[in-house]
C-alpha cells in the first residue's frame, strides 16, 4: 500500500526575468566577490590594500602639482608604472571569481537553468574587468580631478586622461581574459595564484632580456617585437599608435602600433575561447 505526502512543493508564480537578469545576477555576484564583499573580513584585506597601494601615486601626484606646479606620473603611463600591482590582484582574485564553481562542481546546476555557457564565461569576464578597470579608473580620476582642483599652468591633459581610460578599460579586458582562463584550469585557489603571477614574472621578466639581447646583435628592429609578450606594454605601444602618447618601454620604443592592435585582438580572441572550451569540458562532467 502505496502513500502520498504533501511536502509542500509548489510551483513558481512570481515573474521570470529572463536569462539577462541571470546573467546581470551572476556578474555582480562575481563582482562583489573579487572585493570580498558578502564574505568574511580577511576576504577583504587583500582588495582592498591593493586599492589603497595603487592610490598613493595619485596623491602624491596632486602634491607635486599643488607644491611644484608639475605633473606626476603621466595618466597614459599610470598602468605601466603600476603593474606590479596590477597584475598582484588579477593573480590574487582571479581564481576567486573561477574557482569555487570548479571545485565544488557547481557549474551544471548554473547550466541547467537558461544560462549558456557563452553567457557565463561572458558574466565572469564583464566582473573581473569591471574590477581591474575600477583599480586603474580610480587613481587615475582623482588625479585628474586633483589637476582641475590645483588649476595647472595651461590647458588640463583632457584628451590624454580619456585616452588612457579608453586604453585602461581594453588592459582590464585582455588581463581579465587572461588571468581567469589560466585561473580556471585548477580548481585551488592557490594553485591559480600561482599560476597567474608566474606567467606576469616571466612576460615581465623576460622582455628586457629578450630585446637587450637581439639590440646588442644590432636587430633593433627585431627587438623591439620583444616588448609586445607583455600585456601592459602591448596595450601601451596601441595607445602610443592611437594617440600619439610617449611610449613608456623601457627603451621607449615599439614596432608596428597596427600590428600591435591586431595581436591585441588575436589574443583576446584565443583567451575567451580557450575559457569557453574550458567550461565546456567542465561542464560535461
């Protein structure tokens, strides 16, 4: 003999926003993830010191201008100058945003709503650039601001300042790209830091050598090729094409700002794909 109990199962009635709103939802959850909010204290420390560290340049910029009536740090090299810091919190929050839904194995419940995996590599890139973006954007408003505020001898460096938040936001994306699609291969934490910081150290590491060694053959034209294995010199040699701003190598010079901008596209390109591929193999398990 057979019973049946009502365990109180009942349909949804409320409204169905749609797989945009899930997507929206499932950016911002990221987002706020990244800067530790909705978690523990210690989730925040790191975060938010690094925001701390990456203001400082900023302000002591405003008191040259106020004290010295020169600038500081130059807005379209701000991301060159600071990319230690930079590429420490991609390396640092980057397996935050990819690696609990890969270790937990809780990507096919988000696939089993109407959530493409498209649409959800899409949600985790648009956070990690957002804050990436956010980090480079904040000085460099307040140092802008502090340019206006100080009133500096001539016209402000407008057109320089939206230059390089145009040329901030296309780092953001390529770094973000990047780093969750080197984060996502390994579901510790820990082992996606690890994995993040190395590829920086050697791309940054790497470059000078490189370029020293074909400039002293006398392939200087070669050489120059050697500073576009960096991200933030790659995005740095397209601002100097497009806008004609110094170029902030090393050696100050770069090869072709057209090829640079297709490489550009080329390797963010393979980075989404390589993060589509690998969630697709993640979520067939």
């Amino acid at each position: 003999m057979s019973e049946i109990y009502d365990i109180g199962y009942r349909h949804y009635d409320g409204p169905r926003l749609g797989r945009g709103h899930s997507t929206r939802a499932l950016a911002v959850h990221s987002l706020r993830g990244v800067f530790g909010l909705g978690r523990p204290a210690r989730s925040k420390i790191v975060p938010f010191a690094l925001v701390g560290i990456m203001f400082i340049p900023s302000i002591v910029s405003i008191a040259i201008m106020a004290l010295a009536q020169q600038r500081g740090i130059p807005y379209s090299g701000f991301a060159v100058v600071m990319q230690a810091v930079v590429a420490i919190f991609l390396a640092a929050q980057a397996p935050a945003v990819v690696a609990p839904d890969l270790r937990y194995r809780v990507l096919p419940l988000y696939l089993s709503r109407p959530v493409s995996i498209a649409e959800y590599v899409g949600a985790k890139v648009t956070a990690m650039t957002v804050a990436v973006f956010a980090l480079i954007a904040g000085p460099l408003t307040l140092a802008y601001v502090g340019e206006l505020v100080v009133d500096m001898p001539g016209p402000p460096a407008t057109g320089e300042y939206l230059g390089a938040m145009l040329m901030a936001l296309v780092l953001s994306l390529l770094l973000s790209a990047f780093g969750l699609a080197l984060a996502s291969f390994t579901p510790r934490r820990g082992l996606g830091v690890a994995s993040v910081i190395t590829v920086y150290l050697l791309s940054s590491a790497s470059v000078p050598v490189i370029y020293a060694t074909f400039a002293e053959t006398g392939n200087v034209e070669t050489a120059k090729w050697a500073w576009l294995a960096n991200p933030f010199w790659l995005v740095d040699s397209v601002q100097h094409w497009l806008f004609g701003t110094p170029p902030h190598s090393i050696e100050g010079d770069y090869p072709s700002g057209a090829v640079s901008a297709l490489l550009l596209v080329v390797l963010l390109a393979v980075a989404m794909l390589a993060l589509a591929l690998r969630y697709r193999k993640a979520a067939a398990r």
